[in-house]
C-alpha cells in the first residue's frame, strides 16, 4: 500500500477557483506550447511503456492551473471527488521520496495518461533529444531552443518568473500536482506544506524560492540544495 503526504485531499476548499485573469493566462499560454510542439511530438516509445510516467512530474503553476481547467471542463464531478479522495498525495513507495503522478493509469494497457491533452512540458519532451530516455530507444529530434521557449512561456510572465508564495520568505516554482494542490488552496494548506517540507526536509522534488536570500533550493535527502541564486 502507498504511503501518503498525510492529507485528505478530498477537503480542499475552493481549489477549482481562481482568478478569471489567471485562467486567460494559462489558458494561451498552453496552447501557444502546444501549438509550437504540435508536430515535433514524435515519439519512438511503444504506447505501452509508462516508464517516464514515474517519479514526481514537476510542472509549472501555469501548467498546473490549466490542468485544474482540463479537469473541471472534462471530467464528471464524482470521478473529480474520487480522484482527490483516491489518487492525490500519494507516494511511490515507502522508500522512495517521489510522488505518485495521480493521472497514472497503470493498469491500462496503452494510453496511461488520464489527462494526456493536458499534460506537462517535461511530458511532452521525454523520449525526445531535449530529453532522452533510458530506454534503448532512439529519441526523436526536438531543437532544444524550442524547448526553451516553450519553457519561459509557462514559467515567466513578462520578465518576471512564475511562483505562488506559501508565506513571507518561501514561494513555489516547479513542483508535483499534490503539492501545487496545497499550496494554492488555503493558508491552512499552505502552513501545512512549509511545515511538512521544514520536518521531513524533503521537497518531493519541487523546487522553492527563498525570497529573503534570493534563491532557488530543493531539499534532497534531508539536505537543502541551493540550484541559483
């Protein structure tokens, strides 16, 4: 049985709204990347693989609310109540600081993605040049220029990068679905978040920005890492 972040995702308060301008955002933003991609996403995987599907995906938070929009305009509300009871905050295994990517249909033969017309960037790269996988497979071509601006349309607006504060001195700027869950909800999901980080030392991956010393850090192993400044 997985273990979990310890918190009833089911709870969330409010997480399908937000700002009308920040849905537009998000909204032209994603297209734009998928229109750029549209024909560079050739893959040479076979449609059964789910390989690059475990570990904790990291998204932006545009990426994140365009998501939310997928979800809201495409599912029915019980499977949307189901999947936050059933499928968010989990871990991928006891000993693994990962988190399990909750749109995972692993016991589908081919199509594992519940949300692939909406996944992430990182997604959508993998098993390309931008980014190889392990497999012995030859990846399909993708100019990384491309990559990288597909990359600053979902992380900068204007000159300004994209983060969500949890509080005074720590904002978010790349994490797993579950924790942009927490962090965009409440300020008693936000508390929660900072706290769980600052015991178990752990970022599951995202990456944070200390606003104080102006940096980027994760915490791996117990160890916080500063990326840049």
């Amino acid at each position: 049985m997985n273990k979990s972040l310890g918190y009833d995702f089911s709870t969330l308060n409010g997480i399908f709204q937000r700002p009308e301008p920040l849905n537009i955002f998000a909204l032209e933003r994603v297209e734009r990347v998928k229109g750029m991609l549209k024909d560079k996403e050739e893959y040479n995987c076979s449609s059964s693989c789910k390989q690059c599907c475990y570990g904790s995906i990291l998204m932006s938070y545009t990426e994140f609310t365009y998501i939310m929009l997928y979800m809201e305009k495409n599912w029915p509300p019980q499977k949307i109540e189901n999947f936050f009871r059933e499928r968010v905050g989990l871990l991928q295994d006891e000993n693994d600081g990962s988190l399990l990517c909750p749109f995972l249909q692993e016991e589908a033969g081919h199509e594992h993605c519940g949300i692939y017309e909406a996944r992430p960037l990182v997604c959508r790269i993998f098993g390309t040049t931008a980014a190889p996988c392990q497999e012995t497979i030859e990846p399909a071509l993708l100019d990384e220029t491309l990559f990288y601006q597909a990359y600053d349309l979902l992380y900068y607006g204007g000159k300004s990068f994209i983060a969500l504060n949890l509080d005074n001195n720590w904002a978010v700027y790349e994490a797993p679905f579950a924790l942009w869950c927490l962090a965009d909800s409440s300020h008693e999901t936000r508390k929660f978040l900072r706290e769980l980080i600052e015991l178990q030392k752990e970022t599951y991956h995202a990456v944070l920005y200390n606003k104080k010393d102006d940096h980027f850090f994760v915490y791996h192993e117990g160890e916080m890492t500063v990326i840049s400044r």
